[in-house]
C-alpha cells in the first residue's frame, strides 16, 4: 500500500512553489504499525527496504532515500515503546519535526535559496509526521483484530475497572479484588523503574487472581 501510495504521489503534477510530493510520502505509517505489531528491528529492515525501492521509482533519487531512511530511524527510535495512544502523537510531532530538518538538511545539499522553499515542504514534512500517525492510529485496531496480535495499546481496553470480569470479581471476592488493585499498583511502579511495559504489568496485576471467584 506504501509503495503504490508513493506511484500515486508521483503522478501529482507539480504544484506552485512545490516542486513535487515526495515530502509526502507515507512510509512512517508502515514503521509504526510494524513498530507495534511486531518489533523494531522488523520496522527499521522492512522500513529500509521500502525506502530503497520508493527511491529506485524515483529514478534513483539519492536525496529522497536519505530522507525516507533517516525517516525510518527517527520513526522506529521515537515508537520504540508505546504504552498510551497519546504516545502515538507525541511520535507524530517528532517524526514532522524531523522531517523538517532533513527538509532543511536536503535543500542546503541542493543549493536553495528561496525561503519559500522551505516554507512549503517543511509544511508538508511536519504535516506527514502528523497525518501517518493519525493512519497509524486508525489501521491499527484493524491489523490487532486480523493477525490476532495484541499490543499495549489495545490492552488499555482491558484497563478500565468497569470491565465486567472486574466488576464480577469486585461482587463475589471483594477481598481478592483489593489485593489485585494492589499487586496492580505494586507491578506497575516496578516495571516504570525498569523501563518494562506499565500497561501490560497492570493489566496482569488486575486478572491475576480471576479465578479465585470460583
């Protein structure tokens, strides 16, 4: 979908002040969502490879390249690890903020003057950041739902004390329920110190002891 996306994008003809939409690229898209699903290292590879192949579409566009793989790092280092969907946004901002320096980086590389330049696809490149996290965002419970992956982001679901095995269990073992909110607490102060995953030790603190109701 990434590589067919940039064909499209190519056939845009040029724009006033705007040379063309490679800036536009989506490629963060296919790296968060591997970042996720699988692991970063899957993301950084195939984020690579796909920018190699987007760039030999391009006719061999040096530039373009550097710009899609420094994407690609910046991307993979800035959804490392995802615990909440704001952190998703917060990846978005940082992803255009980079963009906008490589933007910058590549138009002193190509000798431009002109501040318009700039003005226009360090839009785009901050705009890009944005609109692929906001993609990301939407593909991603479609992707947990088809390949059966479950992630952080899709167990704050199952975070919410008003779900209905919680509640069963705050009726029939009031006492058990307690003690989980408190080995919750407990696990989830432990994985912070240890940069593990606070979502998934909450989670797990809250189901421990399910079955003692029977």
């Amino acid at each position: 979908i990434i590589i067919i996306s940039s064909r499209a994008l190519l056939e845009i003809p040029q724009i006033k002040f705007i040379d063309n939409l490679n800036f536009l690229i989506p490629l963060p898209v296919l790296v968060i969502l591997l970042c996720v699903l699988l692991t970063p290292n899957i993301a950084m590879l195939s984020g690579a490879i796909a920018a190699i192949l987007i760039s030999v579409m391009y006719q061999f566009d040096m530039h373009l390249f550097l710009f899609l793989f420094a994407a690609t790092a910046a991307t993979t280092f800035s959804c490392y690890k995802l615990f909440k969907r704001s952190d998703l946004m917060k990846a978005g901002n940082i992803i255009g903020g980079i963009n906008i320096l490589l933007i910058v980086t590549i138009g002193i590389l190509n000798d431009i003057t002109s501040i318009t330049w700039f003005l226009y696809n360090g839009i785009i490149g901050f705009t890009n950041g944005l609109i692929c996290a906001m993609l990301s965002f939407a593909f991603l419970p479609y992707f947990e739902g088809i390949f059966k992956i479950t992630t952080s982001l899709g167990l704050l679901e199952n975070a919410n004390l008003n779900h209905p095995l919680l509640k069963k269990l705050m009726l029939n073992a009031p006492g058990t329920y307690q003690h989980s909110l408190m080995v919750a607490n407990l696990s989830e102060a432990a994985a912070e110190s240890i940069g593990a995953d606070v979502v998934l030790a909450r989670i797990g603190g809250y189901f421990h002891d399910i079955g003692k109701m029977k």
